[in-house]
C-alpha cells in the first residue's frame, strides 16, 4: 500500500510518528477496499502539500490498486489532463465508473 519513495520535501524527515500515520492510512484503505467489495480497482488517500519551492501539489499517502503517480501539480494547466489534480483544486469527487467507456480524451489520470 505504500509503494512511493520518501518525498521529503513534502512529507519531512522519516519520524516514527510519520511511520505510524502512513500505517494507519494503509489500515483506512484496506478497510475501503473490503467495504467496497471487488468492484474497487483502486482506492488512495491523498493531501495536498507545499513543496520546497511553495508550489501546492497533491500527494498520495496510501493506496491500493495499480502503481501510478504519486505527486499531482495544483495548476489549472494540469488539471486540465488529470481528474486528481482538478479534484483538489475545486474541492469535488469524481467516480470513474468504467474508465473504458469514458470519451476520447476525456482526462481521468495523469
């Protein structure tokens, strides 16, 4: 469930405290996925951090399903390609059914 490298711009220096919080993100997202039941391909929790250089971008803390990206840039110009991005920005979920049935560049990851 935690399959990222350490960003430790984003996330500070490895602490047992921070050890323990991804733990208990990885517990929070297998308890989705059992209540989900099989349909779930994949679940993640996400927070949005300031880097180094104080750009805001959204980072993914636990998660179970396929390897993917792990940092989201918080611009319009790239939520434009990625659902994650434009779902932080505007503060709205958005459920991807069937990413087979969505329309031809229609964005849902980046």
């Amino acid at each position: 469930w935690l399959a990222l490298q350490w960003n430790a711009a984003a996330l500070g220096m490895p602490s047992c405290s921070a050890t323990q919080r991804l733990w208990r993100l990885g517990r929070t997202v297998e308890r989705l996925v059992d209540a989900l039941g099989p349909g779930a391909d994949w679940v993640g929790i996400y927070r949005v951090v300031k880097e180094a250089d104080g750009t805001k971008s959204l980072l993914k803390e636990a998660y179970r399903g396929s390897t993917s990206r792990g940092l989201f840039p918080l611009t319009q110009e790239f939520a434009a390609g990625s659902n994650n991005s434009t779902c932080a920005l505007t503060r709205r979920a958005k459920i991807v059914q069937d990413t087979a049935k969505m329309k031809d560049g229609e964005p849902y990851y980046e």
